[in-house]
C-alpha cells in the first residue's frame, strides 16, 4: 500500500492512493494522519480493504509529513559505503544514532526554512522507517514491526556538526526536514524490508547525491532492532537510516533553489528553501 496524510483546510486525513483504469485517487481511512492509524492493532488491516470513502484528487493534494507528531525521530550517521571516509570519521562498529524533534518534520512539498544563523546547509536523501508495532530490548519482531518505509531529506549544517562534534547539533532545526510524501508497505518493494532503492539528491537539477540503499552498513531490521535496545520503539516512530556520501563539489542551500530528493519506489520531496 501506498498510504499518507494530507491536509485539506484546518483539518488532516490518513488517505491510501487507489487506482482504476483512467485516474488516481487518494481515500480516507478515517484516521486523522497515519500516526493514529498506526496505533490501532488493526490500522493496516483496515487500511488495506477499505474500498469506500470520500475521495480526494492526487494531483492537488496537500501532503503533511506521514505522521504529524511522532514520539521518537531518530536518526543513523555514516551508515552507508565509503560516507566515513570522505567525513573523516571512523567505520562505525555498531548504528550511530542522534534524535531529533517532531517539530522538525515538514511535509514532503513544504517549503524548506534555513535557519537565521545557518552556516553549509546541506541535503541528505535519506530512506526513512516508520514502525507500526511496539518492539523494545531483546525482541525478535523487528522485521515485523516495520510498517513501511518514506523519503527524508535530512538537512544538516556540515560546519555545526564539526564545529561542536556533535552530529545531531547539526540537524535539529525545526521546520528543516522535508518526509514522505508516502509510508510505502514493504510488500510494495523488492527485498521486503531489506528493500533494494536508489536514493538521489538534487539541487535546481544539479545532483549532488547517488546511492544504493545495499550499500547500507546495517539495514533497516538491524537498525530497529539495535535502536530498541535502548528506546521501546511504539507505533508512528521514525527512523532515518543515514544518508549516502555527496557527489562533485559541495552544493550548500541558499533561499530561492529548488531541492529534490528521491528514493525509487517511495516518491519524492520537492522543497523551495527560503529563509
């Protein structure tokens, strides 16, 4: 399934993208995001054969991030082929995680706001997981508690992340981290919840990133699995799984450029940057 959240006016829906032979529509569930639908044992379920409901045009749509306010936004560093190298860093032994807030989520066309003080802001297309059952330490459902996968172009500011040595510093920013525009089921993609993706980057049509999600160091189930270790993952939480190395030279963001960051199967976030 292809599902997401959309505003129309002060209010969200939880929606599911629906096919016929000539249009594409996007149906309510009669959830308000896909937060709460995850947090009904039997959202999925529903999700899945639900035929009825109102229906809202695809080409319009209004996308928010897939769940508006979940508890845990974590985040994985240099989890992706030679990205240690070029940053200097050691290979890491085990997932290098930093969080950060719900409020830095944005919806994947929303614009992108640059902090005032922002110094080598740049993007970073990332694979995002999105759990849709509870998994905590020593559990065996990691795979199970997978409920799909999104886009997340985690914006970072390279200059702060060295500067304080501290990489979740670097990209905290409220307002800076464009997701979705869709939660993707992993029976959608080849390897399941191992999928095989390509990830791009772009920047007014310049790409400056190109990766494949099998260049992972740890894939998404060892990422949960080891991210429960320490957190009791619940429902609507979001995992980025790390972003792969730049390409050519450094391309920081500045007001008035056009940002596209896409994963093959999942979609794509289109962000204007201003300031």
């Amino acid at each position: 399934m292809y599902l997401a959240t959309i505003r129309t006016g002060n209010t969200t829906h939880a929606v599911k993208r629906v096919e016929s032979d000539s249009t594409t529509d996007l149906l309510d569930l009669g959830y308000p995001d896909l937060g709460a639908l995850l947090a009904d044992p039997q959202g999925l379920a529903k999700a899945a054969a639900a035929t009825d409901g109102t229906r809202y045009a695809l080409d319009t749509a209004d996308f928010a991030p897939p769940v508006l306010d979940p508890a845990k936004v974590i985040c994985v560093a240099h989890n992706y082929g030679e990205h240690h190298r070029v940053l200097g860093v050691s290979v890491p032994e085990a997932p290098r995680l930093s969080t950060k807030f719900s409020s830095a989520l944005i919806g994947a066309n929303d614009p992108l706001i640059l902090p005032r003080d922002a110094h080598k802001m740049q993007a970073n297309v990332e694979l995002g997981i999105i759990i849709g059952s509870a998994v905590g330490r020593g559990s065996d459902d990691a795979a199970q508690a997978i409920a799909g996968f999104t886009v997340i172009n985690d914006v970072a500011d390279r200059d702060l992340g060295f500067e304080f040595d501290a990489w979740g510093t670097a990209q905290i920013w409220d307002r800076s981290t464009p997701t979705g525009p869709w939660l993707v089921t992993p029976d959608e993609l080849t390897g399941g919840t191992a999928p095989q993706l390509t990830l791009t980057a772009t920047v007014d049509g310049t790409q400056v990133q190109s990766g494949q999600t099998a260049d992972l160091h740890f894939d998404p189930v060892h990422v949960v699995r080891h991210v429960a270790r320490f957190a009791d993952l619940q429902p609507g939480d979001v995992i980025a799984t790390g972003t792969p190395p730049h390409t050519g030279d450094p391309v920081y963001l500045a007001a008035g450029q056009t940002v596209v960051t896409e994963i093959t199967g999942l979609g794509v976030c289109r962000s204007t940057v201003r300031v």
